[in-house]
C-alpha cells in the first residue's frame, strides 16, 4: 500500500511476531506494520465508546453485566458491535460466543465458501508458522476465488497487501489471527485431541499459537489439553 502504514492494534504488551518472509520480501515502499497497545475503557470511556457504536451500527439491547465486563476492552467491544449490527444484543454473551458470532457475520450466513477459505488461509500460516500468507499461496485451494478473497476482505475480515508479484494476506488484528489459528485445528480432519497435542508440538516459539490455545480451552474438554 504504497505511501501508507499498516496499523496493528493490540492489547498485547509484548512485541508481535515478525513475519520473515514479509520483512525480507516487501518492496521498499511498504513500510511494516505498526503495534499499537490499546489500554482498557474506563466506565465512563465504555459508555461514550458503547453510545458512538450504537449510533453508527444501529443494534439495541442493554449489555448484561458479563457482557460490559468484556466490552472494557476496545477490541472485543467493537466486535460485539459488528457481530450484532442492526439487531438485539443478546441478554448475556460469553468470550466464545462473541467470537462465532463474529466470524459467523463476517463470513456472511449465505456463504459457507468464505469460511472454508478463511480457514484455508489460516491453515497456510499456521503450517508455516506465519501470520501472514501470499496470495499464489493459498490459489490452488478448493475454497479459493478472487471473488471470495475479495469478498473476505471487504468485510474487515481479512487485510490484503499488495506486493511487487503478489499479493500478501493477513488477519485484521492479532487475536483474531489466533481465534482462526483454533477454528482450523478444530476443523482438521482426524481426532481432535490428537490435533490438539500435534498443535501443542507446533506451538513452541510461536507467540500466536499460545493464544490460540487460550481459545481452545472454550471448546474442549480441559482434560484433552495437557
């Protein structure tokens, strides 16, 4: 994206982790992107932040008391605002909640393509221990088409770079990267635990790995993780 950053938020204090290919393959004039450390709404910032949203996504409905206690964090108080756009927020949600219903509304309800190749893609950089992936990557895919990558990217959903001879993608934000790093091995062929400990394998010296465990443990038994 020639003349702009690419801005990552993050509530992480800690460094993301670079993605080697993209720092040694970009042209020279994208620049790489930029970690932003976003810090908790106070209770008078959330409802100022929780007012804007309701104004411009147009959903109705009180947060419960749980559910206010995840919006204090920026990230996930914008998704419950884009997950539950023109409709009644439910009376109480829960973390795994928010994030199905999440990429279920991004991914489109109509559209079960989209999110095969949103998985695909996190498949791809999950393998290769990457948080970003090239387009000619990812071509070959069953779910691959140029209409649905767009479609992918027109809904925030996935962020798309363009390159010299390619094209390099990568998840909006950083836990979203993880929570489809979790969807895909929960989607892997074979037996889920035996994913899981494969996974566990995977996961040294790959900080998106470890959150992605964090989000496994909503959807497993926690005797399948050791």
């Amino acid at each position: 994206m020639k003349d702009k950053d690419s801005i990552i938020l993050t509530k992480r204090k800690r460094k993301l982790a670079v993605d080697p290919d993209s720092a040694t393959d970009a042209p020279p004039n994208v620049r790489p992107p930029v970690s932003v450390t976003l810090g908790d709404f106070e209770n008078e910032e959330l409802q100022h932040a929780l007012d804007a949203y309701r104004r411009r996504m147009h959903f109705t409905g009180e947060l419960s008391e749980s559910t206010e206690g995840l919006c204090h964090n920026p990230l996930l108080l914008r998704l419950v605002a884009q997950a539950w756009t023109g409709k009644d927020l439910p009376h109480n949600v829960n973390t795994r909640e928010l994030w199905d219903a999440y990429w279920a509304t991004m991914t489109g309800p109509d559209s079960k393509e989209l999110g095969r190749l949103a998985i695909e893609i996190a498949s791809s950089m999950r393998k290769s221990r990457t948080t970003s992936v090239a387009e000619s990557r990812i071509a070959n895919s069953k779910s691959y088409s140029r209409k649905r990558l767009a479609s992918l990217v027109a809904s925030g959903l996935i962020a798309a770079r363009r390159e010299a001879y390619d094209c390099r993608l990568s998840f909006a934000h950083e836990r979203l990267t993880e929570y489809a790093f979790a969807r895909s091995l929960m989607q892997a062929e074979g037996d889920v635990t035996d994913n899981i400990q494969a996974f566990l394998d995977e996961m040294e010296g790959f900080a998106p790995l470890e959150g992605a465990l964090g989000l496994l443990r909503l959807r497993v038994l926690p005797n399948c993780i050791r």
